[in-house]
C-alpha cells in the first residue's frame, strides 16, 4: 500500500511538472508567434488588404437582409473575400527579416488582383472557358499575379 501511495506522489508530480512546462513552453510559443506576426498585421500591405476585405463584409452584411446567398452580387462579394483571406494568409508567410516587402503598393496590387479575379469569376459564369473576354480577364489576373509573387516569392 506504501508503494502505491508513493507511485501516485510521484505520479502527480510529475503531471504537474508537465503541466507547468507544457504552460511555460505555450506561453512561449505564442510570444515567439505574436513577435512574428506583430510586424506583419502592421504592414501597409496589409492594412490596404484588410481595408478592402472589411469593406466588402460591411458591403455583404448590407446586401444580405434584401439579396439570397444566391444572388450574384453576393456571390462575388463572398468570393472577393475569399481572394483576400487567401492573400492575407500568405502575407504570414513572410519571414519577419522580410516585412519590408510588404508595402502599400503590394497591398494595392493584391487587391487589384482579387477585383479582378472576381471579374474573372463572373465572367466564368456568364461564359465558356474559350470566350475573348474570359481570356482576356485571365490574362489581366496572371499579370496581376506575376507581379505578386515577383515580390513575395
């Protein structure tokens, strides 16, 4: 019985060391994380690509109480939103040494390039994949996007 009560002692200890270095170490991790991201939520590519993406929710929560998730203005909305969570994803990609590269013309140029990939997207549903004009706003979006990864990589 000693035994047993000695095997839990130091059963609990070390579950409560665990539990105290599993605490430290996350506490650390998010510290290290928030280090690195600070830079990049402060960026003016970023800042420019959250402005859109908020103006689009704002513009969507607007549209929803008159329009069905089916209406194509809301469509669009929903999928230019989608572009640009996309991108902003990307832009934690960056290595903090590299924030510099994400400047306000970059911002522009990504949303830039989700407007139209979003006219892309429309014209895809009004069209077959060979009409001149589908072409031509895929050509717009691989420029848009050359120029894009020529920055970020």
């Amino acid at each position: 019985m000693a035994c047993q009560t000695r095997f839990f002692v130091i059963f609990a200890m070390l579950v409560a060391g665990f539990a105290t270095a599993y605490g430290q170490g996350g506490t650390r991790v998010e510290s290290a994380l928030n280090k690195e991201i600070g830079p990049i939520r402060s960026s003016p590519a970023y800042a420019e690509t959250l402005l859109r993406r908020t103006e689009l929710q704002s513009d969507l929560e607007a549209m929803l109480p008159d329009y069905t998730e089916q209406n194509p203005k809301v469509l669009e909305a929903r999928f230019e939103i989608g572009v640009l969570t996309k991108d902003m994803d990307r832009m934690f990609g960056v290595k903090p040494s590299e924030v510099g590269r994400l400047t306000q013309a970059l911002g522009k140029m990504i949303v830039r390039r989700a407007a139209l990939e979003t006219d892309y997207y429309r014209l895809q549903r009004a069209y077959n994949k060979d009409h001149p004009e589908v072409k031509r706003a895929k050509r717009r979006v691989d420029v848009f996007d050359a120029a894009i990864k020529e920055i970020l990589g």
